[in-house]
C-alpha cells in the first residue's frame, strides 16, 4: 500500500496548517505514520489520494450513520444549492427542522440550531447559568464536549490522544468553575454538590461515552443523577453529539429512558454538514435571546445547505426505524466475531459495544471510566490500527475514540473486518 500522495500532502500541510490538520485527532500522532488524505468515500468505503480503498469505520466521527454519499441527501443538498447557499434570515426549512427533532427527542420542547458540537455544549451551559444563576458546572473525567474552555480540563478525545486533556490557555477562573469527577463513581458526585451546595448550574455528561473508547453507564446511574439533579435544582445535560439518532431514534435518553433538562446534539444532525443543536424544557430555553436575555448567535445558524442534508437525513432515519434494527444486529455480529478471534488467540481483551458503537480496548481490565480506559497498552493499539489499515479497514487512530457501525456494511464486509480483526491482532501482538 503506497501512500506517497498523502505523504506529499502532509508535509505541505504543515507548512500552512498547524500540524497539518484541521482537528487534531486526524493528525495520526497517537497511532505513529502520516494521516491518509481521502479524496473520495462511497457508502461503506473511503478512498484516498493514493487510490487506496477502506472499508471505513469512523464515518466522519459518527455523522455518516446510512453511509458515504447517500443518494437522498445528495439530492437534497444538490436542490438546496439551486437557490443560494446563505441569507442569514430565518427559512421554511428550519421550521420543519426543528419541528423533526422535537418530534424525534424525547425531551425537547425548544431547539436553537448552531453550527457544531462544540457550539452546542458551549450555549447549552451558558444558558443552564442564565437560567439558575449559578456558576460551577461538573463534568465527567475522559468525557469530551468540544473545545469550549469550561470543558478542556480531564477531556477525552483528542485532548487526551494528544496528552493536553487540561488544555494551556484555560484560565484558572474558568477552571475553578468546572467540577470533575470520575464516569459511573455517583458518590464522587455526590461529594462535590454537597461541598458546592447551591453553586452547581449544571452537570453534563455523554450518556454512553465515545470519547474514552465506548464506555456504558452502570445499571441505575443515568437516573440516580438525574434524581440528584432533581433535587438540587441543577440542569441535567445530556451530551447527544455522539450518541443522538445513533443509540436510538431519540438517542440514548429513548433507549436508557431518562429525561435530561437540556440535550446537546451534532455529527448525524447534519448529515454530514456543518450543524450542532442544543434543546430541551421550554422554560430553560426561553431564556436563549432574543426570546430571554441569555445571548447567543450565529451567522451560519440554519444554514439552508446544512438543513437541507441534515432534514434528508433525520427525516429518513424518523421514517426507517428498520435502520436501528440491522445496527444493532450488526453491532452485536461484528462483537461476536472479535470476541471468538481473541477466544482462537488466547488474548484478554475488552470489548465495550452498544448499538453501534464499539470499541476494543488493548487492556485485561473491565473498562468503566477514565482510570481503566488508561490501562491500555497504546503501543499495541497502535500496532493493531496499522495492520488493520493494511488490510483495509480504517479505525478511528487513537484508542480513546469509539468506531461507528453504518447501514452500509453488509456481511461480505463485517466477514472482512472480522478476518482483518484477526490477523492484525495476531501480528500486532506477535503470536
Ligand atoms: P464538534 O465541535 O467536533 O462538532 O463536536 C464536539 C463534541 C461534543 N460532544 C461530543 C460527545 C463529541 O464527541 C464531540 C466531538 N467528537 C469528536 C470525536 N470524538 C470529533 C472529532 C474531532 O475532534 O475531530
């Protein structure tokens, strides 16, 4: 496998482009090698500039939920683009939109439309201050929620990828403001709101984890923080960016049965463009300006390109709950198919997977938080990412990521990815 191309391209990248991506993560740092340039992706394939082809198993970092390319989406953008691509004045489309999601989320009454993830937690905590009064926020530890200061401390992702999980150029003002404590410890959460009773505005939190690899809620955590929240008067996020339209046609809050107050959403929302969303009880979200005093704005908000893909997309997985069906199937069959590869090698590896999404973790230990997702042996892992690379299966390059399953795999490529799977660990763990 040639990669020269991509070789070329990096190192003019970074020339101009720090480090030469444009989200760290991609940047390949925690795996070794130089990250491929994809010129071109069709359903379950990438190809990149060097013409090599991989079956793909990030899709975009989640959004590209029916696969690369679906046909319906790109008519909806290609007749979106006939009529301009921007006004920066309210459309028909947002209307629809936003009537989709509260129809499809639970616990959405009010949606406000951005622009990303990262704009969506942003706004969602602001708005959770504005409307208590309140200051300090809690987060979970290897939990990421974009690169809004409050969250870049104990952050996961490509924060943690890249070593910087409590990033420079936080203050200490903003820091001071941010609680953390470890994913599924309630007692440490309990500790921190008794001894900042009445300052917590907000606790957010990715119901079933991504950004560490895939991690679970244990059985009775989602409620009891939401009946901790309840009775402190504190505003339960749930943080939907990776999990929204994936777990669930209403997300994780639909498949585990919780009501949050606010839900942030992204990634699947657009289809693939640029959009973010944040929603929940109407009371929270009239205070968002110009309905209440709590400002936030965008030029690109609503984009009518982002709505057209993003309203093709959520209209379609609201009309083919047969989508989350074969997901799930295929979740649970490509599990299967590692965990009788690792049974064959004699390896101890854990396996953490709901729905689609999946991860295995190079370590023995049960992985249920941040401490024991840092058991992993990342050279191995990154071992492992280049011979399945070499056989042609993409994963995300950094073992704190969790991979997303898409309606385009079909069985000749989970048979492929399971022999990959097989081989790679064999070589990587020099068996
Ligand atoms: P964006 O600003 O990247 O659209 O969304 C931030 C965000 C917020 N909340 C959750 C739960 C998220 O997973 C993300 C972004 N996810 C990462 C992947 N782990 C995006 C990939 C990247 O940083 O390049």
């Amino acid at each position: 496998m040639q990669t020269t191309q991509s070789q070329t391209l990096f190192e003019k990248a970074k020339q101009f482009i720090p480090g030469g991506v444009n989200s760290p993560v991609r940047a390949f740092r925690a795996v070794g090698g130089n990250p491929l340039f994809i010129k071109s992706a069709q359903g379950p394939y990438i190809i990149d500039e060097d013409g090599n082809q991989y079956i793909e198993l990030i899709n975009s970092w989640g959004p590209m939920i029916l696969g690369h390319a679906h046909p319906l989406i790109q008519e909806a953008v290609a007749d979106a683009i006939q009529n301009s691509f921007s006004f920066g004045a309210p459309t028909a489309n947002e209307v629809v939109m936003a009537e989709r999601i509260v129809n499809m989320v639970p616990s959405v009454e009010k949606v406000r439309m951005v622009n990303s993830g990262t704009e969506a937690t942003m706004a969602a905590i602001r708005v959770a201050r504005g409307y208590t009064g309140r200051d300090k926020i809690i987060k979970f530890e290897g939990c990421y929620h974009g690169h809004g200061d409050s969250f870049l401390i104990a952050a996961g992702s490509g924060a943690v990828t890249m070593g910087v999980p409590d990033s420079p150029g936080v203050t200490k003002g903003v820091a001071n403001d941010t609680l953390t404590a470890p994913f599924n410890d309630l007692e440490a959460v309990k500790t921190l709101v008794e001894a900042n009773k009445g300052q917590i505005a907000a606790l957010i939190l990715e119901p079933v984890v991504g950004n560490m690899g895939c991690v679970l809620p244990a059985e009775g955590y989602l409620q009891a923080l939401r009946d901790l929240c309840t009775k402190e008067g504190i505003v339960l996020i749930f943080d939907e960016v990776m999990t929204g339209f994936r777990l669930a046609k209403g997300g994780a809050q639909e498949r585990f049965g919780i009501t949050p107050d606010l839900t942030t959403m992204g990634k699947i929302i657009g289809g693939g463009l640029p959009v973010g969303a944040y929603g929940g009880k109407r009371e929270i979200m009239d205070c968002v300006s110009p309905a209440g005093p709590v400002y936030q704005a965008g030029t690109l908000s609503g984009n009518p390109i982002a709505m057209s893909a993003g309203l093709a997309m959520l209209t379609y997985l609201d009309e083919h709950p047969e989508v989350y069906t074969q997901l799930e199937a295929t979740g649970q069959h490509i599990t299967e198919g590692f965990k009788n590869s690792l049974q064959k090698l004699g390896l101890d590896l854990t396996i953490n997977q709901i729905g689609s999404m999946f991860t295995l973790f190079m370590t023995s230990q049960p992985v249920t938080d941040f401490a024991s997702a840092k058991t992993t042996d990342l050279a191995f892992f990154g071992r492992y990412f280049h011979g399945m690379l070499k056989r042609g299966v993409y994963l995300a390059p950094s073992q704190y990521e969790s991979l997303f399953f898409s309606t385009a795999l079909e069985d000749s490529h989970i048979q492929h990815i399971i022999a990959a799977n097989e081989e790679a660990l064999k070589e990587a763990a020099s068996l």
